[in-house]
C-alpha cells in the first residue's frame, strides 16, 4: 500500500505570482457547499500549462480548485463557466468526470470566476511509468483498449438528452476550427518561431465536408488528464481537464488526442516532444489506435493524415499561446521557457504529414 501512495498523484507548494487569498476562498467555499467545516488549506498541483489547479482541503475533505492562468489570455480560452456546466450535465450519466461542487463569478473572491470540484485521488501518468511501479507490456496494450473504449463512450453519449444541445455547433464544425486556430497563431506568434503557413493553407484545402457522426469530444483526452486505479493501473477512473470540451466531429478530438502519442520508432526529434509514456513496451502505435477506434465504431477512417495534421498543429497553438505570456513576461513559470522549441519541432511534424508521411 506504500508503494502505491508514492505513486498517487499529489500537490506541491504554490508557485511565485500564483498565490490565492486563503481567507476569501475559504470564506467562499463554506458559504457555498454545505457541511464544510475544518480549517482550510492550500497547496497546488504543479504539472498542467493551462488554467491552474489547486488542492484544497477542508477537515476531511478534498477538492480542486480551477481558475484561469494569470496575465493575457486568448478571449475564448479559461471559461470557467462554461467547464463547470458540462461536468454538471456529464456527472449523473459520466461519472469520470469529477463532481462539481461550486462556482462563481463575483470577482470580490479572486479577481476571476473559479470553480471547485471534487478530488479524484489516483496515478497520472505524467512523462514516464514511474520506476517503483511494476506495468507489463500486456497492461499497457490493456490500458490503451480501455482508453480508445471510454473515448468511444463520451462520444457515443446523448448530449442532447443531458441538456447540452446548445454546447456546441457540429454543423460547421471543422471548418471554424481551421479557421479559428489558424487566426489563434497569427495573433499569438513571436518572432522566434516558425509560421506554419504552409500547414495553414494544406489544412484549409484538405478539410472534409461535416461529418454525419456529432458528439461530445473532450478535446485534450491524453493520459496526463487520465486517473488511474492504483489498485489496478489499467482501470481508468476519472478523467480532468474539460476546458475545450464542445460538441463536434469526433474524429477531430481523436487527431488532437494522437498529436500527444510518440510512437517507440518515432525519429529522434518527435521524441524530444513526448511528455507521456506513449513509448513503453506493448504501448500501441498511433495506427493501431486510429483501427481499433475505427473497429470499435463502426466509421471507415480513410483520410486521418488531416485529423492528425490538424493536431499537431493545435497542439503548436496552445503551445506557442502559452509562450507568448512567458515571451512577454506575463508569467514567471520556467515551464514555458521552451514551448518555443516545442512548437518549432510540432512545425517539422505536421510538414511531414502534409508530405504524406501519414500518422
């Protein structure tokens, strides 16, 4: 039981420039959930380079706290509103996502709306399989079946049924995310990387027509915002992070799921971008993924080069958001300081792709 407690994951101290008002929150938190009672305290979970998350505890009780990042951000980006609404439409039917507890929008608390859900306490793969764990070649081939199965079952979910009709606009749907991420990287690009205008263009003149096949897509589903059972590695929990959740086409939120994935023969520079154990023995490839999707589905899957594409280069978005704060001293977390790189070996991979080196 030690051994898996070392691996469950957990807060650090609060980083410089990211400190919250313990006494407004707390204050906040007791009037709005009932039954909270105990002295409150704070610590923050380090890893994430988006909205920040806190771990809160209050008596015996343990929550997460999300809010925006501090300093610019994108206009569309860190509605906390809008995630809390879908964890509660999705918990009573999806209970991987965690339970919302409280949210607001009165800035007297924090200078920002927030929310604050329910703990998941679990293992998160982070880069690598932690060393005092024991994950055999036949888990990690389990556990990629198992994530594919869950992706599946978000995107099969009757989101007009949970009330979320109105969440998103599948009609359209790629169209505006071509468009929309190829203006996200004009406006947020520095003079140290890359402009990606071949891939914008390759992107625009390659997108298919709407899919007949909407659902709720997560839009960030890769192992780091999975939790795990640490009493059995392969059963997947909880799943965070649904900032970008929307309705659309799930192949899209496929694409942007396998931009993560390294492959163990990726060439050299695709690895120095893996930040999850994609690699390890009797992991499945990117392939195999997209025909055990396809499988599972029912969909003939014959042009994913443009999902895929399209990944990689959302990817270099978000990433190259994140180092315009750090660029322009927005931020002082250390952690964005080569986003600039990343996004510079993301331009090398969507070119290849576009080339026809294929997912």
């Amino acid at each position: 039981m030690e051994q898996k407690k070392i691996l469950v994951d957990e807060p650090t101290g609060i980083r410089e420039g990211e400190e919250l008002d313990a006494r407004a929150v707390e204050t906040f938190l007791k009037d709005a959930i009932p039954g909270l009672d105990g002295a409150l305290s704070i610590r923050q979970f380090p890893s994430g380079f988006s909205n920040l998350t806190y771990f809160i505890r209050a008596g015996d009780r343990e929550m997460v706290l999300r809010r925006p990042p501090f300093g610019k951000k994108a206009k569309t980006a860190h509605d906390m509103g809008r995630e809390y609404r879908i964890l509660s439409a999705l918990y009573p039917v999806f209970p991987y996502c965690p339970r919302p507890l409280a949210y607001t929008e009165d800035p007297a608390v924090m200078g920002c709306p927030f929310y604050v859900m329910e703990r998941i306490p679990g293992i998160i793969f982070r880069k690598d399989i932690p060393e005092n764990m024991a994950f055999s070649p036949q888990q990690a081939r389990q556990l990629c079946e198992t994530m594919i199965d869950l992706h599946l079952r978000l995107h099969t979910l009757d989101y007009e049924a949970i009330g979320l009709g109105d969440f998103g606009r599948p009609e359209g749907y790629v169209r505006r995310q071509v468009t929309g991420w190829s203006r996200r990287y004009r406006d947020a690009r520095t003079p140290d990387v890359p402009d990606f205008e071949s891939t914008m263009d390759w992107l625009d003149a390659s997108q298919p027509p709407d899919s007949d096949f909407s659902g709720i897509i997560h839009n960030d589903y890769k192992f780091d915002n999975l939790v795990l059972n640490p009493e059995n590695p392969v059963e997947i929990t909880g799943i965070l992070d649904w900032e970008m959740a929307t309705i659309g086409d799930p192949l899209m939120d496929l694409g942007c799921s396998l931009a993560y994935w390294i492959n163990q023969d990726d060439p050299e520079e695709a690895q120095l971008m893996r930040m999850m154990p994609t690699n390890a023995s009797g992991m499945m490839t990117r392939r195999e993924l997209v025909d055990l999707y396809s499988e599972k589905s029912g969909r003939n899957i014959d042009n994913f080069d443009f999902y895929f594409c399209f990944g990689l280069f959302r990817l270099a978005v978000i990433a190259q958001q994140i180092y315009y704060r750090y660029y322009h001293g927005q931020t002082k977390d250390k952690r964005f300081e080569k986003l600039g790189f990343a996004v510079a070996l993301l331009d090398v991979a969507a070119k290849r792709v576009v080339a026809g080196g294929g997912v």
